[in-house]
C-alpha cells in the first residue's frame, strides 16, 4: 500500500532574517512562537480599501496589536500623492515602465555588494517593508516606544491562521492573485505582520500633547524618517501609529529625483501636521512649518 503523501511544511518559520534584505534598516523578526498566537478582536474597518487590517491579539497571554498587511497591492493608495506615480506597490514590471533612462541607470548600480535597488522596488514601496525600514531605523536609534507606538519585530502567519482570520472576522480580502487559490495553503506566499503594543484609550489632544507630538516627529526627520501620512486617525494616544507609506534614508527616491523635489517630499510631513492641527482645533505654542499660507492652501485642497 502506497504511502500518503506528505504535505510540504510551511515557511512561516524558515526566514527569521531581518527584513527587508537590501540596503538599509531592518526589523528583526518576533521572538515568540507564532503558535500561542490568539486574535481576539479586528480593530480595523473592514469596508475600507486599507493596505493592511489590524487586530487585537494575545501572545503568550500578552496583549499586542498585530497589523497585517495585504498582498500584491497594485497600486500607491490616496495617501502617497507625494510619492512618484511611477512607483507602485509590488508590480516592478509596471514600475519600470515609468522610469526614465537615467533613473534606470542610477537604480541599476549594486549597493554595497547587495543587488540593484531596481532587482527590488517592492523593498522600499511595499507597505509591510516600509514599516520594517522605520522601525529598523527607531530600533538602531533606540527611539522604539519613544517616539511612536513600541514595535516587537514582525511574523509569517500560517495558512491556518490565515483561515482563522475568514471565518472569525470574515476577513479573507488579502489581494491574494487568483492563480495561488489553485495551490495547495501550505505553498501560498503567507501573510506578513507587524506586531506593536496595543493602545486602545486615546488621549484628548491638547497643546502639550501636540508639542510632544511634533517634536518626536522631528526627531524622526532627523533620522531620515519621513511619514508622508501624516493624519489623526494614524495617532493613537498622541503616539503614531503607522508608517505604511514612509520614506526612509537610504532611499531610492532620494537617489534619483531633483533636489527641490526631494525637499517636497521632506516638508510634507510638516505641513501636513500644521493642517491637522487646525482641522482638530488644537492651539498649539509651535508651528511645525514655515508657511502658513501653504497649510491653507493643503486644507483647502482637501476639502474639494
């Protein structure tokens, strides 16, 4: 009697490399066991087209906000209007399409032995990366918990755990392309997450908590960490709390746009701080950008 045939063992576990392998900061993976993993309840509204939904988790008997990032997004969302056009999460053959002969040169070049950034755009656009580059970067300067929300590493959850998520929350939207339904779940590319510490009160904004907010901001501008997605509902407890869309140093953008581009892109956040600021109607001692005439011109902006 022939024997069963076994099924391939999944990888959740197999790359416990820090993230992303190129150039750059890195996020170490959890260092827990992904099995005493419990979701209790999703966070996230589930009716909005997000890059990743996040969940109220126990690990271990300890609470954390697990944030679990879609696949094979296709396109930048609304929030990466600063972010060139040309560059869209996870589709690098379309992404080439919109480079010019010189950017292509330039990206085109090995980093310190590594390979070509343009070998992997999705390294320094897709939204799971990005976080891993910030926080990479928050970890080495010893600002994780300080001046955003405290992460712990990031996790491969199972194909099991991916069924758990349908049929507990009835989140099964994962970008997934139909051709990997036609695979067997063990050999399914496995979802990617970012665990962080889980706030759920959230203070009222008031000058003081403004002034801290723009402050740990500016820190992380001087690491070379730019936002880009500066908003109220990615502030928890005057802590941010994502970092999907961030741009953080070494980057390629910084490598082939023109400097007073570059510097948009750096200014952004600032402006966009001041704007939420008075759309919140928080009196704040400190402005964080030079130009007030540019915050009215961003709200009204917004407002159409």
């Amino acid at each position: 009697m022939p024997r069963p045939r076994r099924q391939p063992k999944e990888k959740t576990r197999a790359a416990r490399l820090p993230l992303p392998q190129c150039d750059g900061p890195k996020l170490h993976p959890f260092d827990d066991d992904t099995a005493r993993l419990e979701f209790i309840r999703i966070l996230s509204d589930t009716s909005i087209d997000a890059d990743a939904y996040v969940f109220e988790v126990s690990i271990g008997g300890q609470p954390f906000a697990l944030k679990v990032v879609r696949l094979n997004l296709s396109s930048a969302p609304s929030c990466c209007k600063l972010i060139p056009a040309q560059f869209h999460f996870y589709d690098d053959e379309e992404d080439l399409m919109g480079l010019d002969e010189y950017e292509r040169k330039i990206l085109s070049r090995p980093v310190a032995g590594n390979s070509a950034p343009l070998d992997h755009l999705d390294h320094y656009f897709d939204p799971f990366y990005n976080e891993c580059r910030a926080y990479g970067k928050l970890v080495g300067a010893k600002l994780n918990g300080e001046v955003a929300v405290r992460c712990h590493g990031y996790m491969m959850l199972s194909s099991k755990q991916e069924d758990a998520l349908d049929q507990k929350f009835g989140a099964s939207d994962w970008n997934r392309p139909v051709e990997e339904y036609d695979r067997l779940p063990s050999t399914r590319p496995p979802l990617r997450a970012i665990v962080k510490d889980l706030i759920l009160d959230d203070t009222r904004w008031t000058p003081r908590v403004a002034n801290k907010m723009l402050r740990d901001l500016k820190k992380m501008r001087k690491l070379g960490i730019y936002v880009m997605d500066v908003k109220p509902e990615n502030y928890k407890d005057g802590m941010l709390v994502d970092f999907s869309v961030a741009l953080t140093n070494p980057h390629v953008v910084f490598d082939i746009k023109p400097d007073f581009q570059i510097q948009g892109y750096k200014n952004e956040d600032l402006i966009a701080f001041d704007a939420m600021m008075q759309e919140q109607k928080v009196k704040t001692t400190i402005r964080a950008s030079r130009n007030p005439d540019t915050v009215r011109k961003l709200r009204s902006s917004r407002k159409r």
